[in-house]
C-alpha cells in the first residue's frame, strides 16, 4: 500500500538550524569555574592566554563534532536507501516525521525461514507508483506493483554483502496475504512477481512473504522507493556517475544518451533505471545491469569525502532519503534507520557483490521468466546460509553439519544431492507437469511443505491430496510416457532409481503421483548441507567496479 510522505521543512527561525549551509549546528554555551572567569578579566598576557584556552577548547569541540559526524554518517555508502540516516543525528524530529511505516503481516511464524545467526536481509522493492506524479511516466495514478526488487543480504561478521536481483517478470507462486485492516487476499498457484505488490490490494507484506517462499531465506525487514526516490536522492548526492558502451534513445524511458560516461541526476537518472528496449535484448533482464551499475556508483558517491564532509549535501542525502522510504514498523524511527546504516556500513564496497537470480524464458510464454534450476536453488542456498559471493570475505556457515570449504566465484563443483527438504530443480517441462503429493509419514503438514518447495521451485501446478496410508519410504508414481520426468523429479528430491515406478491406473492426461514415507519425515528434519560455490555462469557485479558500461 503506497501511501505518500510528507515532511515539514527545517524552521528557518529556529537558532539551531541553518538549512542554507546544511546541517543545523547545535550551539551550547561553555561555563566556566571562578577561577577561569577571573583569568577573563585578567590583564596582559592572563587575557590573552585565556582567550586562546577558549580558541583550543572551541576548536577541539568542532573536531570532536567532525569526528562524530563522520562516525553518524558512516552508514552512508552501505546501503544507499538508508544512507542519509546518519545526519538524522542533528534534526531527529524532522526526519522521524519524514518516514512512513507499514506494520507487516507475516502470519505464522512457524512456517517462516529461520534465521542465520545475526546475519541480516533487507528486502528493497521499487515501485512502479505514479500516484501523486501527474501524467509524465504514463499510467496516471497507478499504485504500483513491485517493478523492481532486490534482496540486500549483509553477512553475520559484517564482512560481505551479496545483492539479489528478482526479475518482475518472473512468473512465481504468490500466498494468501492478509492486509493491517485484517482483510485475507487469495494467493494465486502462478504469477509475474511484480503482482505481488499493488494487485488486488496487495502491500508489501506479500512482496516479503512471496520472496521468503521462493527462496527459503528469512527476510528481517522491507524498503520501499517510488520513483521520485530516485530522482531525490541522485539529486542529493550531487549527481551519479554511469557509463554506456552506445548511444542511446530510447524513446519509452526518454533516455538520450551519447556513448561514454555521463553524471546523472533527477529525471535522467529517472530515465536511465527505467531504460530497457534500448539496452541489451530490451527485456527486463536487460534493465537490471543498469539498475545494478547506478546503486553501485550511487553507494560510492555516498560513501566519497566529497559527500561525508559536506554539510549541504548531508543534510540533502537525509531528508530525501527519509522522505523517499516506506519501511516495516520494526526500523519505522531514524534511531533505528541509523543504527541499521551504521551496522551496515561496516561492508567494504569492494565486498558487494550484485547478482541477478538464475532465470530461463518461460515454456508456456517468451516473455515471461521461470526459475533456472538447479541454479536458483543453489544461490537461494548460498545466501540463505551466510555464504558469500565474494572471494575475499567468506562467512562461516550456521549449519549444524560438518563444516565445509566457503564460497568462491569459482566454477562450480556438483551441488550435494538435496532431499525431499531441499531446493528441487524442475526438468525443462516442471513447470506444466501436475505433481500429487500424498502424505504417508504419519507426520502432519508434511504433504502441504512438499507442494510449497515444489512451487517455490519451478513446479507450480503441485497440488496436496488425501493422505496415503503411513510407508515406510517415498515412492514416486508415473503414467506411461512420462518415465523421463519422474527420473528428473526423483533425481531432484535425491530419491533412488528404485523409488520410481509405473502405476498403470495412471492415465496419459494424470500427473506424478509422490507419496511421502517415513524417511521424507526423518529428512525433513535433517537441515541439508547448503551450496558451497556459486553457480556457473551467475550474472554478477562488484559495487565497486567503476569500469561497468551499459551494452
């Protein structure tokens, strides 16, 4: 649910703001013992060495602000949506009322993924709104839908951060989401993501949870940026540098660009994150590159001298970065927006690692996307278990396994096979094939947990039955001609080759039938070992790569 932000502008009569020069100075008189107004009065050199006492005290009191400025701010360059936070400091009222909060609805806690140590994830969803925006960008008044999305994931030591990218067009499960007033949306079984937010009154709680479901990995808190964010916020920093590898004109997005490297700001830089049919092969897929590129070089601006060490271009960075947010009621205040950039300022640029998720065309429809697996459910791993894409700063994993080697980008070994609870990879039809799932474990809840991986997974049209009676194993149940796709399932679920059998009661129309025994149970419970290297191939960019250009 968009709603807009308002936010008063500094009180120009107050004595401790200065909005011409940037930050409001707080000012505080010094008192002094007896003996130090006596040296005040002093003739001679007593004066003088008294008003130089004062010149020391007043100046170190400027380098202790200095200091503490730096230290509020550096939570600047990390995750630019926050970044501005660090100048809340010094007009905390102001920018507490600048933010607008959504209270989440998550429902049961217990079907949530659980969370990796202190490890953190951000969910940041840039909406398409153009309420309140006239006719410039077209639809007139649209509430938006998730255009575009990225899960930030910043590593329990603090050392590493892997960036997300989910592609709107890809074509994904959506679950009953339920609304602040109470009110329950049906899920829909198969959907473009960016439906996830905005459709049938959808707000960003089933954004979070939609993600959370695809990917099994745990969301602690949601940003969301409409399209002046991004105008406000290049603006603020004084502008973002880009590079293009062509000559631009893209007449949808109003992007006109000469080959080269540009500084762009306010609607060019509107333009340039909007840019896709000029770019690439003019699909969604094309346009995440430059999304990645301008966060990238938007961070590095943040995080420059040039913009911790001036007052102005603070002051400008935290009053749009405030008002452009819309966050969860768990960081809804600028104490807890500045702690969250603080805590995620201590990533090294050079250790963000951005990645677009692994996607094929859709079967059914070429312009729509469908999960890439094994790859998918690979990276979904990786971050998932706290490890990096970043060779440099691998974080230990939080399984209670055996530990085993961290991530590189290099090419990749064989994933571990995964059980009936792990990732499952659809052969290249998974997506149209009808998956029964029958529970046989004597455990409840199992069947409908199985439909859930699968879905999330690439199969979409898995669907629960009656339960079977309790079996000792999991056998998976083909109709004639569809001996190929019960293989590729069951090597998926990392069943053996004898777990697979023809039933002829099966029709050529009916689907696989999988029936759950009591080892899917046992397996259930036994957490899998997570991916330890990234898939071959993954779309990928450093934030500090400054020789990106758009192709």
């Amino acid at each position: 649910m968009q709603q807009d932000i308002h936010g008063a502008t500094p009180d120009a009569g107050r004595s401790p703001s200065d909005p011409a020069r940037g930050i409001p100075v707080q000012r505080r008189r010094a008192s002094g013992t007896a003996a130090e107004a006596a040296t005040d009065t002093a003739p001679g050199r007593a004066a003088d060495g008294g008003r130089a006492a004062r010149r020391r005290a007043r100046g170190a009191a400027r380098r202790n602000r200095r200091r503490r400025l730096l230290k509020w701010t550096g939570g600047l360059g990390a995750f630019v949506l926050v970044a501005g936070c660090g100048g809340a400091y010094y007009a905390y009222q102001h920018f507490n009322n600048n933010i607008t909060t959504v209270k989440v609805q998550l429902g049961n806690e217990a079907e949530r993924p659980k969370p990796v140590g202190d490890a953190m994830n951000i969910l940041v969803i840039g909406t398409d709104s153009r309420e309140g925006l006239g006719r410039a960008y077209g639809d007139e008044g649209s509430a938006g839908h998730a255009d575009t999305t990225m899960l930030f994931h910043v590593a329990k030591d603090r050392s590493n951060a892997t960036v997300l990218s989910i592609p709107r067009d890809l074509m994904v499960p959506v679950p009953d989401c339920r609304t602040p007033d109470g009110k329950t949306i049906p899920g829909t079984a198969r959907t473009m993501f960016n439906n996830s937010l905005g459709q049938e009154g959808r707000d960003p709680s089933c954004t979070w949870k939609t993600v959370e479901k695809m990917t099994g990995i745990r969301i602690d808190h949601f940003m969301m940026v409409n399209f002046d964010a991004v105008k406000t916020l290049s603006s603020a920093v004084g502008g973002v540098e880009v590079c293009v590898a062509k000559d631009i004109n893209d007449p949808d997005s109003h992007l006109r660009m000469s080959k080269g490297r540009h500084v762009v700001q306010g609607d060019e830089a509107l333009a340039f994150v909007r840019t896709r049919h000029a770019v690439g092969q003019g699909g969604d897929l094309s346009r995440i590159p430059l999304q990645q590129q301008f966060i990238s070089s938007m961070i590095r601006s943040a995080k420059s001298n040039d913009t911790l060490t001036d007052p102005a271009k603070l002051w400008k960075l935290a009053d749009a970065a405030t008002k452009a947010l819309t966050v969860d009621s768990g960081i809804g205040s600028v104490d807890k927006l500045t702690s969250l950039a603080l805590d995620v300022s201590k990533v090294d640029t050079k250790n963000i690692t951005f990645a677009t998720v692994p996607v094929l065309d859709d079967p059914a429809d070429e312009n729509r996307l469908v999960l890439k697996q094994p790859d998918a459910g690979q990276l979904f791993s990786m971050v998932g278990n706290d490890r990096s894409l970043t060779e440099t700063a691998p974080a230990a994993p939080e399984v209670p396994a055996a530990p085993s080697a961290p991530a590189t980008s290099a090419a990749p070994a064989a994933p571990a096979a995964p059980t009936t609870a792990a990732p499952v990879a659809p052969a290249a039809d998974g997506q149209q094939l009808r998956v029964t799932v029958r529970n046989g474990t004597g455990t409840p809840g199992q069947a409908q947990q199985a439909v859930d991986r699968l879905q999330a997974k690439g199969y979409t049209r898995a669907a629960t039955a009656a339960n079977a009676p309790v079996a000792a194993t999991t056998t998976l149940s083909h109709p004639a001609g569809k001996a190929a796709e019960a293989a590729a399932l069951a090597t998926a679920l990392g069943l053996p080759a004898d777990a697979v059998r023809a039933d002829p009661k099966l029709g050529a129309k009916d689907g696989l039938v999988l029936v759950l025994g009591k080892d899917a149970a046992a397996a259930a419970a036994t957490p899998s070992a997570p991916a330890t290297e990234a898939p071959k191939d993954l779309q990928r960019v450093q934030a500090d790569d400054t020789d990106v250009c758009a192709k």
